[in-house]
C-alpha cells in the first residue's frame, strides 16, 4: 500500500507524457492574462470603492457586501472549477471565465441600483472561480507536473503587479471617462487580449479515460479524508485570514499605530513589491530547500512581521520591517499552497482537491475585513494585531502536524 501510494504521488498527472519544461511563451501568455484578470475582477474593486460611494451614494457596507458576495459564489464553486480542471478542459475554462469577467464588468458599467450591482458581481465571483491562480495553477500542474513551481512562480512574478497596474489605471480612466468608461476599459483589456492568450497556451492535458476519471475521483476523495489535508487546508486558509485582515485595515491600523497618512500610503503601497522580492528570494533558494521547509519560513516570516507591526508604536523603523516581510511572506504564499499540496498529497484528482482547499482560503478572505472590524471595536487595533498573531501560530503548528502526518 505504501508502495502503490509513493507511485501515485510521483506519476505525473493526467496526459502529462512528455510534460517537461514550460515553454516561455506559454509563462508569459498564463502571467500575462493573469495580470489583466486580477487587475480587472479583482483589484478593480477597491480602486474604483471610493469612486462608487462618491457618485453612487451608496453606503460602504452596500458596497463591500456585494464584492463579499462575489468571493463566496467563487469560493463555492472553486471545487466545480477543480473537477473540470481534473477532466482536461483547464484551458477552455480560464478562457470562458476570463470572457465572463470581461462581460460581466460591461455589465456592471451599466447598473443604477444596489440590487443590480450586487448580482453582476455575484456572475463575475462564478467567473472568477475559474479564471484565477486557482484554476490557473490546477491547469499547470497538471499540464507541467515536473515543472509546475516554476512556472507558478514566473506566472506570479508577473501578475504579483496586477494591483499596481489596477489602481493607476482606474484612476486615469475614471478621470478621463468616468467610472463606467473606466469598467470597459478593464473589460476590453481582459476580452481583447487575456482570453485570447489563454487560448494561445495550446492543448489540453490528454483527456482522461472514464476509467482514470473513477480513479482519480476515488483518489481524490481519499485525499479529503486525510488529516495532512485538513492540516494543510486550516494552515493555509489562517494565512489568507490574517492577509485580509491586515490589509484590508491597513491604513487605519498603521494610523493606529502612529504612521503620518502619507507614509502610511507608502507603506501600503510597498506590500506589493516586497511580494515579488519574496518570490525572487524563493527563486535563489528553491533548489536547496525543500518546498515544506519555505512553507514553514513563509509563515514564520509573516509571525516576524506581526511582531514588528505590534511592536511599532515604540520603535517607528518598524513599520518598515513589518512591510517587508509581511509582503515578502505573503508573496511565496500563492506559489507555496499548490505546490506543498501537490508534493504532499499527490496529484490525483488535484483540481477538485485544491478547489476544495481554495474555497476555505477564499472564505477567510471574505470573512476576514468584518472580522477585523468586529474585534476592532471590541479591543482596537492591538487586539487585531494579536488575534493576527495567534492565528499564525495556529497555522505553524497545523502545517507542522500536517507534514508529520503525511511522513508517517
């Protein structure tokens, strides 16, 4: 049994005969529509926030209750993305899901009430679920299973700037066009040029037979009944938690913490490129640490940083150290998840299997703002900071019982 189970773990997935080193076209093409997706159905949302509760009139928590709404259709349908995925049809469905984002954003430029807005967002959180890392790095591993970490972590190094290129953008075009002019912009950026690079990646994986289909389901539902499963999925999804708390608060928490307002947009605004330059540090050391290990350091980076954000009101410098390696950790994080999963559990049924843990990840996201908010005004910000703090400690240990568990 031993035997048969180290076999499944190293047999490469489903049509991945001959599946070697990635051609750099098909990197780019994956990082390039990458990029254009998060900008436009991801991050387009808090750049054009402040724009919609000028113009609209609406109330924030009108607001932000639809783009939650969009992550929890996204996360329940995560493990429908991973079957298909699992079924060889990865590359249809980025590129169907890429064209829904794009029309959906062409819907929601023309909405005038709250109701409608928040149903075009729950179309496009279905859409994402197929269109983003998650599907993205399913397909990869998949298609590349000897090369799928590198090629997560190029795709990343490129669209770890989708925010960057999201916010200027809907600033220039909502001042130019307004932001309805600026929705389009986003929506033909991603039809006119991400869905036809995700068509440019080639083939399918071979399609598997309905005999490796049973299989791969069976083995995939012996997955989810693992513990290394279960450690693995609390692990990583107390890691987006405690992204999305911190960030999504970022500004009135280091406002909290003594920040003047315009070193504070600063420092947010150097989160994002501290995630490339943690990705690049994973890149230098990949060949010589074992990818359990980074998991392990990238949550102990993101420990060490708390810390330093907890300690700042003494020692300003620190806010400085806390952008670093909060941003440096949380960059390995996207590349980490699929690839620990696939070493340690196997590639059988990997779509459904990550999906799965995905769509835990994706419901800390979208739980994560309201519950900063809650211990907020029960305790302030250093309480946040805490419950930050012991949520990560809470994930080492499960990531440590989780590869313990799969050793034995």
């Amino acid at each position: 049994m031993v035997a048969s189970r180290e076999a499944n773990r190293s047999t490469p997935a489903v049509g991945a005969a001959g599946a070697d080193r990635a051609p750099g076209r098909i990197v780019l093409a994956l990082a390039l529509a990458q990029t254009l997706v998060w900008a436009g159905g991801f991050y387009v949302f808090p750049a054009l926030l402040a724009t919609w509760h000028a113009e609209l009139g609406w109330s924030k928590a009108t607001l932000s209750g639809a783009f939650t709404a969009a992550l929890l259709v996204a996360a329940a349908a995560s493990p429908l993305a991973g079957r298909l995925v699992d079924r060889g049809h990865g590359r249809a469905l980025m590129a169907l899901s890429a064209t829904g984002v794009g029309l959906g954003l062409l819907l929601l430029s023309r909405v005038t009430t709250p109701w409608a807005f928040a149903v075009v967002w729950a179309l496009i959180g279905l859409a994402l679920a197929g269109a983003l890392y998650d599907a993205c790095f399913s397909f990869v591993t998949h298609r590349f299973p000897h090369d799928a970490r590198r090629v997560i972590t190029r795709i990343t190094l490129v669209a770890g700037f989708a925010g960057t290129v999201s916010f200027p953008t809907a600033a220039w075009t909502a001042s130019a066009f307004g932001w309805r002019g600026s929705l389009v912009v986003f929506a033909l950026l991603i039809l006119a040029v991400a869905v036809p690079l995700v068509w440019s990646v080639g083939g399918e994986s071979a399609r598997p037979s309905s005999t490796r289909r049973r299989a791969a389901a069976a083995g995939a539902r012996r997955t989810l009944a693992r513990p290394a499963f279960w450690g693995l999925t609390l692990a990583f999804a107390l890691m987006a938690l405690v992204q999305g708390m911190i960030i999504t608060h970022l500004l009135p928490l280091l406002a909290d913490r003594g920040v003047a307002a315009g070193a504070a947009v600063l420092a947010a605004s150097c989160i994002g490129p501290m995630q490339v330059v943690g990705r690049l540090a994973m890149m230098a050391v990949e060949r010589h640490v074992a990818i359990a290990g980074i998991a392990l350091a990238m949550l102990a980076v993101v420990l060490a940083g708390l810390v330093a954000l907890w300690l700042a009101p003494s020692a300003p410098a620190l806010v400085a150290v806390f952008v670093l390696l909060h941003g440096a950790g949380y960059g390995v994080y996207s590349i980490v998840r699929p690839v620990l999963t696939a070493e340690v559990l196997g590639r059988d049924g990997f779509g459904v299997v990550h999906g799965t843990m995905a769509t835990a990840a994706i419901l800390a996201t979208a739980a994560a703002p309201s519950l900063a908010a809650v211990i907020q005004g029960l305790g302030g910000y250093d309480v946040v900071i805490v419950a930050a703090i012991t949520a990560i400690l809470t994930g080492l240990a499960a990531l440590v019982a989780a590869l313990r568990t799969a050793t034995r």
